[in-house]
C-alpha cells in the first residue's frame, strides 16, 4: 500500500491523471461538436447563458455539500481548499471505473493536512446525502405526473418520509464506518452531527434545484412551455437520471445512461427534436462547468495562500 501511495503521490503521476481526465472530458464534447453546434441553433444565447450560470451554481452547492460533511467529520476546510479538494478531484469521474475523484481528492486533501481516508469517508457521506436528497424529490415530483409511466403512481409520494431515514446520523454514521471497513480502511473516529447532515442535506436541495431549472431553461428555449409540470419533470428527472447514471458506476460520469433516463422523462413535454437538443447541451454545460469550476479553483489556490 505504501508504495502505492508513494507513487500517487509523485508529481508525474497527478499531472498526468489531470491531464487524462481533463482530455476525456473535452473529447466527450468535441465528440458532440456537431450536435452541439445544430443545437445551439435552436436556443437563444440568453437562455444557454442562464443554463450556463445554473449550472455553475450547481458545481458550487454541490462544494458546499461536501464541505458541510468534511467539517462536521473533522477536517474543516475554507471554501478555497475545499473548492480544489472537491472540485479538480470531481474530474476523474470522467474516467471509468467510478473511483478516480475519490483517488484525486483524497491526494488533493492529503497535501491539506488531510487524512486521505477521512477525504474519501466525507466524500462517501456527501454521495449518499446527495442521492438521498436526488431520490426525495423524484419521489416528490415524479409520481402522478400528467403523461409519465408514473402518472397513476401518486401514491409512491408517501414513501418519501422513508428516505430521511437515510441521512440521520445514527445511520450514516454506521454506513461510514462499514464503507471504510470494507474498503480495508481505518476507521474514522470523529462522528457527523445533525447541524452538519442538515446544512449538506440544504446545499445538496440547492443544487439539485439548479441543475433542474438548467433543464427547464433549454426546455422552454426549444418550446417547451413554462409551467409547475414541466419544473416537475426537469426537476425530478435529473434527479432520476443522476441516481441512474450513479448506480451505473462502469460509466464515466453515468455518461448515456443519464441522457436516456433524462429523454424519458422530458418525453411528455417536448418532442423528439427538443429532446435531443436538451439532453445534449444539458451534460455539455455541465461538463464545460465541471472544467471551469475545477480550473478556476486551482488558479485561485495558487494566486492566494491557504484559508484553512
């Protein structure tokens, strides 16, 4: 193990890690570069600006998240160094295999005076908070929506009390140590408190609510018309499409499996056309705000000195 870390800890080894994850997800856009290019002629350039900027924000609360998680389990870290933790390690999830962000962000926090397994714990505890915020609002927009598979299933809402269970700290506290126990790691003794489950569980809310109104906009830029169903099915059907693409680990970054959950459920408002056109600039601007965010957090860091 030693010389494992030893060698993930070369210079060498992270630049190159940056620069294969940093070149897979441009050639997943460039490979689109067609598409793209027809699709944005069917937007307005004020509409792709504001998907833009929500996707950012989705980037940012997504941090903010996994902050919450990282300070109530013993490593707080100023937005800066969090920023570069979370943010450039976030860019090995487009490398297959689903781990290589853990990898990233546990070096990443180590040169912060971090444990690396305590990086990998918060960031475990963070996906699980998140998802279980992403299932809560399927289960609170999707069911009985006019036109979906689920119309009939309104009922599927009430088990939404449920999924709380989850993020209770009791439970992920014991989730945490098992995760670690089963990856061969040693335990972490500090436990997360409610304050600290709350404000990741707040952040995550706020992300998902950006990333589902990015839908929205590159919906009613190709037609779709703005309304409480179509908040519902954007809303709720990233949310679906993320935990899709999530469970689908062997892909880099849920890559297909997220654009065909996302099509099915905008399928009761747009056509197959519009579909198209927002599926594809959906994960584009994410992906380009994935590479700004993580590019942008690096320059910082080394223009200023550590906030710790």
């Amino acid at each position: 193990m030693s010389q494992v870390t030893a060698v993930l800890r070369s210079p060498w080894v992270r630049r190159g890690f940056v620069v294969v994850a940093v070149v897979a997800a441009v050639v997943a856009v460039v490979l689109e570069r067609e598409s793209v290019g027809q699709a944005l002629t069917q937007a307005s350039w004020s509409f792709v600006a504001l998907a833009v900027v929500l996707s950012l924000l989705n980037v940012f609360f997504a941090t903010l998240s996994w902050r919450a998680v990282s300070r109530g389990l013993g490593a707080p870290l100023g937005v800066r160094d969090a920023s570069v933790v979370y943010l450039v390690g976030q860019v090995g999830k487009y490398l297959p295999g689903g781990v290589w962000n853990l990898v990233a962000s546990a070096e990443l926090g180590s040169d912060r005076g971090i444990e690396r397994r305590r990086t990998v714990g918060t960031l475990l505890v963070a996906v699980l908070v998140s998802a279980t915020m992403g299932g809560l609002l399927v289960l609170l927009t999707l069911p009985g929506a006019p036109g979906t598979p689920l119309e009939e299933w309104g009922w599927m809402r009430w088990l939404s009390p449920l999924l709380v269970v989850a993020v209770l700290p009791v439970v992920l506290n014991r989730v945490l140590v098992t995760l670690l126990r089963v990856t061969r790691q040693a335990p972490v003794h500090d436990r997360i408190g409610a304050g600290a489950v709350v404000e990741s569980a707040l952040w995550a809310l706020a992300s998902w609510a950006a990333i589902g109104l990015q839908v929205l906009v590159l919906a009613v830029a190709v037609g779709a018309e703005p309304g409480m169903p179509l908040l519902r099915l954007s809303v709720g059907g990233y949310a679906l499409a993320w935990v899709v693409g999530f469970v689908l680990v062997f892909l880099p970054a849920g890559v297909g499996a997220r654009e065909a959950m996302l099509a099915l459920a905008m399928a009761p408002v747009l056509g197959t056309g519009g579909i198209l056109v927002v599926v594809l600039l959906s994960r584009v601007l994410l992906t380009v705000a994935d590479l700004a965010s993580a590019g942008l957090a690096l320059a910082v860091s080394r223009a200023l000195p550590p906030d710790r």
